[in-house]
C-alpha cells in the first residue's frame, strides 16, 4: 500500500515538473524582416483617363511617407534621401494603362506611413512630381489613410487614381 501512495506521489511529482509552464500559451513569434506594401492602382475611366490630364506622364511611381505633410516638390527627395520615403522604385509603373501593381518595399518597420501616394513625374526633373492619387479608406481624397507596417508584414492596398479630381498635393 505504501509502495502506491509513494507511486501516486512520484507520478504527481513528475507530471508538475513536466509541467513548469502550467498552460501558459507560447511566446508569440515575432516576424522578421522588411515590410512590403503591394497595390494596384485603379485609373478611373481606364486608359482614356490619362487625356484628363495636362501635363504629360514621364513616369509614375508609388511612395509612401512617415511624416505629413511635406515641405515642397524637393521635399520628396528629401525625404528619400532621409529614410523617411519610400517608392516603388526607380523605374516607372506603366503609363496610359487601366490599372498596374505596384510594390513599396519599408526596410525600417516597424514604421507609421502618414501618406501613401502615386506620383506623376512631369518631365525629367525629378523635382517635378505631382500626385494624382492617395490611398485612402474614406474615399475622400483630401483625407489620406495612415498605415502601421510591422516586421515582415505584406499589406496589400488599392489607390484610384481620379485624373477629372486629383487629390491636393501634400506640400
């Protein structure tokens, strides 16, 4: 009889040092890496859209920032060069398209994206940008939607791009 009662004990006795967590969840594991933003911009009006518009299209790009509003045109530059922007890269999204895909990639996340925008540039002067569409969740293109981007997230968005009401710049 002793033998069980002493048994029963060593049994418990394992069972809550196996046990040292009780029924505690896991840690959860933090992502690693670069954040991406990927979207598709939508062309209101599809490609005979882009006649709306005066200025010509040398190029058009995605950018998003963490600080809005920006000072001015150079701003944007600036704000590249300050690690503060983001673009979809240096080469142009199609141009007089009804819609393309675009992806941002934020290599410092965590990180609050203030302004999502899709740029025109105008001429080759890479000052001359002028932006034709925010990401926004209101619909209202005078309210950008800000974004919280985490490590190793992938945020899939969507911007219409208006050219009959193009949103006010940014600076």
């Amino acid at each position: 009889m002793k033998s069980i009662f002493y048994s029963i004990h060593l049994i418990i006795a394992m069972l809550l040092a196996s046990c040292s967590e009780g029924l505690a969840p896991p840690e959860p594991t933090r992502k690693k890496g670069p954040a991406f933003i990927k979207g598709t911009i939508m062309y209101k009006g599809g490609k005979d859209s882009w006649s709306l518009d005066a200025d010509s299209a040398f190029a058009i790009r995605a950018a998003a920032f963490t600080q809005y509003p920006l000072p001015d045109s150079a701003g944007i530059i600036n704000e590249l060069l300050n690690g503060r922007a983001f673009i979809s890269g240096f080469t142009s999204l199609p141009t007089y398209v009804d819609s393309s895909n675009f992806e941002i990639q934020i290599p410092e996340a965590p990180a609050t994206l203030q302004y999502i925008g899709i740029a025109k540039q105008i001429s080759i002067d890479l000052n001359a940008q002028k932006v034709v569409g925010i990401y926004t969740l209101s619909g209202d293109n005078t309210k950008p939607t800000q974004l919280e981007i985490q490590p190793g997230d992938t945020i899939f968005i969507r911007i219409i791009v208006d050219f009959a009401s193009l949103p006010p710049q940014p600076f």
